[in-house]
C-alpha cells in the first residue's frame, strides 16, 4: 500500500504519486494532456475561489498539485529541489523574506545566495516558509488565486518553448516557472488557511484517491470526466 504521511517532504510527495500514477500516465497519457489536467483543476479551483466555495477550491488545487508532480516526474525534474533552488527562504526576485517587491518596486531580479541550514525538512515546512515570503495578510484569496493563473500560462509556455525545440536551457526556464508555480498553489493554500500536507495525507492515505489501487486503475474516459 502507498501513502503519504502528513510529515514527508515534497521529494516524498513527488515519489508517492509516481508510484500510483506513473504506469498509467505513461501508457495513457500526452504531455500535453497531463499539463492540461493541472490546469483544469486549477481552474476549477480559481472558480471556487470566485464562488466563496473553500472546499472546492481545496480539493482542486490539491489535485493539481497531483498532477503537477506527475508532470514533473515525465520530464525528470525535482520538485523540492526546484522550489528550494528558486525560494530558498526568500523570494525569488527581491531576495527579501518578506517579499518587499510591491514596498520598493524592483528593478530587476537579485542574485541570492542559499543558505542551506535553512531548508525546511518537509512540505508543512515550506509552507510555513511560504507564508513567511509572502504572508497571507498581505494578499486577498482573489489575488492569489489570478498569481496562480498567471503562472499557470507561464508554465504551458516554458514547457512548450523546451518541447518546440528540446533545448536544454529552455528546460532550465521550466524548471524556474515549476517553482512559480508551487509557490502560487501555496499562496491559496495559506490564504486559505489549509494544511497542505495534511490535506494530501487525508486524500492519499491508501494509493490512487478513487480506486485506492497502485498503480492507479481508474480508467482514462473516467479521468478525462473527473471532477
Ligand atoms: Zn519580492
Ligand atoms: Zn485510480
């Protein structure tokens, strides 16, 4: 039996879902088809947002969240690394923890130096860290949920710029917008007030949440219906 504990890290995140949905996805499914299920649960969950719906908004980012490490599995990348890389306890552009972005209008991205004794041990702690860059109270849940579109399309488009071509530096830049990305989910998260880990160990304490087998058997006409 698979299953994540609310006490793992994202590596340990990432390695769960690749277990239960791997053979599945790599029989069944398109790159393209797997980036579009990150953004239909995405979407859906931006939608919650706009009808006051907690838990819908919920459980469709924790979805995609799902299908965001299967994605990254298919192009072998590592999502705790990739976070820690773009966000190590500060952000990304102003190198501040609070972000100061907004406060002194940046010009330009800074160059970080990481501090390794700093990185969170596991996925409630880069959390936490999250809410430390970019604390909750200094967004509303709407604005939070339009950064997660913003970096959604900036994603599709770093993932399709490295497949047009299959350069690898454009993959580096995929990389970067993968941790955007993260970063945005855990924004809703954190305005919401949810235990992401906590969450994703309620929903996948035994294998695939709906047919609780590993490898996931729910058939792909069930998937492409799933809501
Ligand atoms: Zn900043
Ligand atoms: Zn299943």
């Amino acid at each position: 039996m698979a299953s994540f504990q609310e006490n793992g890290n994202i590596h340990d995140f990432q390695e769960f879902v690749k277990e239960v949905y791997f053979l599945p996805n790599d029989r069944d499914y398109e790159l393209s088809e797997m980036l579009n299920n990150i953004q239909r649960h995405a979407m859906r969950c931006i939608k919650g947002i706009r009808q006051g719906n907690a838990e819908k908004t919920k459980v469709n980012a924790l979805i995609s969240l799902s299908w965001f490490s299967s994605t990254m599995s298919r192009l072998h990348i590592d999502v705790e690394d990739a976070v820690w890389q773009r966000f190590p306890y500060l952000c990304s552009y102003c190198g501040k923890a609070p972000c100061e972005c907004k406060k002194n209008a940046v010009q330009g991205r800074k160059k970080v130096i990481i501090d390794e004794s700093k990185r969170p041990k596991t996925m409630r702690e880069f959390q936490e860290m999250f809410n430390k860059i970019y604390p909750a109270s200094a967004r509303t849940l709407e604005i939070a949920g339009l950064h997660l579109a913003e970096e959604l399309g900036e994603l599709s488009e770093a993932v399709w710029t490295f497949r047009g071509e299959r350069r690898y530096c454009d993959l580096e830049i995929a990389v970067k917008e993968a941790a955007d990305y993260y970063s945005t989910v855990m924004s809703v998260f954190n305005s919401l007030n949810v235990d992401v880990a906590g969450e994703l160990s309620k929903l996948f304490f035994n294998n695939c949440h709906v047919c609780h087998k590993a490898p996931c058997e729910c058939p792909y006409r069930f998937v492409r219906r799933f809501k």
